[in-house]
C-alpha cells in the first residue's frame, strides 16, 4: 500500500485501471458462486473495486495506508487505515471468503513476507495481482529504444512463470488467471487519454482474447495450501 500512489492517477492512467477493476471483479468472484461474499481488499485505494463489488451484492472492506484513501474509499463501504503488516491485528481468521490484493506487492521490501501476513488471515480464497513485466506496453516502449521505468517506486517485478514460484514459494497454489487489458498506446497525456479512449475496445475485448499473456496485470486467483504454524511465527514477529 504505497504511499502517494493512488491519489495521483492521471487521466489517461484511471482510464486504463477500468480493465483492471473489472478483472479484479470477475477474479474475486471466481468460482465462488452466487452467494453473499466477505470481501477484504487490501491497499483499495480511491475504492474502486469497493464501489464495484458492493453494487454486486457483496460485502467489500477494505484497508489501505493513506488517510486519503481511507477517506475516499470510504464512499463505497467500510475502509481502515493500516499496512500489510497490520492486517493480523485488524481481522481475525477466517472473516473473509476472498482476500484481494492488488499492484502493492511491488512496492513491499519483502513481498514474500507480505503473502504470509495475508495467509494468517485464512480466506477461502485470494487473488493477487501485480504489472506484468512482459505486458504489451512495454514492448512497443522497447521497440521505440525508450528505457523509460514503469514507476521509480516499483521494487521488484515478475513475469508469470516468477510471480507463480513466489507464491508457491509462500504456500499458495494458482487456481485460475485473468487478464485485464493489453495496452498498446505508448502516448501519454492529453493525446494519450484520447487515443486510450478510442482504442478502449481493441484492448479490452479483443487483445486480451488473444493475447492474455501480454496483459497490464497478472491476476491470478489462489489458495492457501501452506500449514497455518509455518507463517504464524513470521507475522506476529
């Protein structure tokens, strides 16, 4: 849940979250069913994906690190103030069916710790996702000789094969993946929203049909597999 980061969208940048937030959606319903969902998002920022789950029916919390989030998010259903670390302290085992967390991963100085801390929380499910360093995006900015980095505060990055070692690694097991949307548009600003805008259907429906491996995000739905005694050790320390 970084610092700074979800209050300072562009224009162009909250255009291509929609893809995002709708995959998130679809993911954290998954196989679950029709069924009333307790939902915790965690670094919901501005509480998009509240907004979406709530008008669905479920019941979505979420927690992020910002009073400005809080505040905001707050418009679409309950949010707390507090970090990964927190989380253990906040809720108590087993209040959730599905634990999301989405693009914060990148910015912890210990992702792998962050997982364990989420898996004290023993949901039924989690979806987890986080840039995808293969996406479309960066390809066309390489093919263009541009070394331009996706964010200065992303610490680590993965590619599907790495992220999925990581959360093996951490205890869980990938059930399902979803893409969101592959963009293709290396423009940015004023002309970069407006071209986003047009080629909206191209790289929501269309690209990702065919090329989900080339999506902004990886998205993956999991669960816990891990004995809960390996990790309760690591997040109470």
């Amino acid at each position: 849940m970084p610092e700074h980061i979800s209050l300072e969208l562009g224009e162009k940048e909250s255009l291509l979250r929609r893809g995002l937030y709708r995959a998130l959606a679809d993911a954290t319903v998954g196989e679950s069913g029709t069924g009333r969902l307790k939902v915790l998002d965690v670094g919901c920022g501005r509480g998009e994906l509240l907004a979406l789950l709530n008008d669905r029916g479920y019941e979505a919390v979420g927690v992020d690190v910002e009073p400005a989030c809080v505040e905001a998010a707050s418009a679409y259903g309950r949010c707390l103030q507090g970090t990964v670390e927190d989380l253990p302290g906040l809720f108590d085992p087993g209040t959730f069916d599905v634990v999301v967390c989405s693009h914060v991963l990148e910015h912890q100085d210990a992702p792998a710790e962050a997982l364990r801390r989420m898996a004290v929380l023993r949901a039924k499910r989690y979806v987890f996702a986080v840039p995808n360093l293969l996406r479309g995006i960066r390809m066309t900015r390489a093919l263009a000789g541009s070394r331009t980095p996706d964010h200065p505060a992303h610490l680590y990055g993965w590619g599907r094969a790495e992220f999925g070692a990581l959360l093996a690694h951490c205890g869980y097991a990938v059930t399902s993946e979803y893409p969101d949307r592959v963009t293709i548009n290396p423009m940015s600003g004023r002309l970069g929203s407006l071209f986003s805008g047009i080629l909206e259907p191209l790289e929501v429906r269309w690209l990702p049909r065919f090329f989900p491996l080339l999506s902004s995000s990886i998205i993956v739905g999991c669960r816990f597999l891990g004995a809960q005694s390996d990790f309760t050790q690591g997040a109470s320390s």
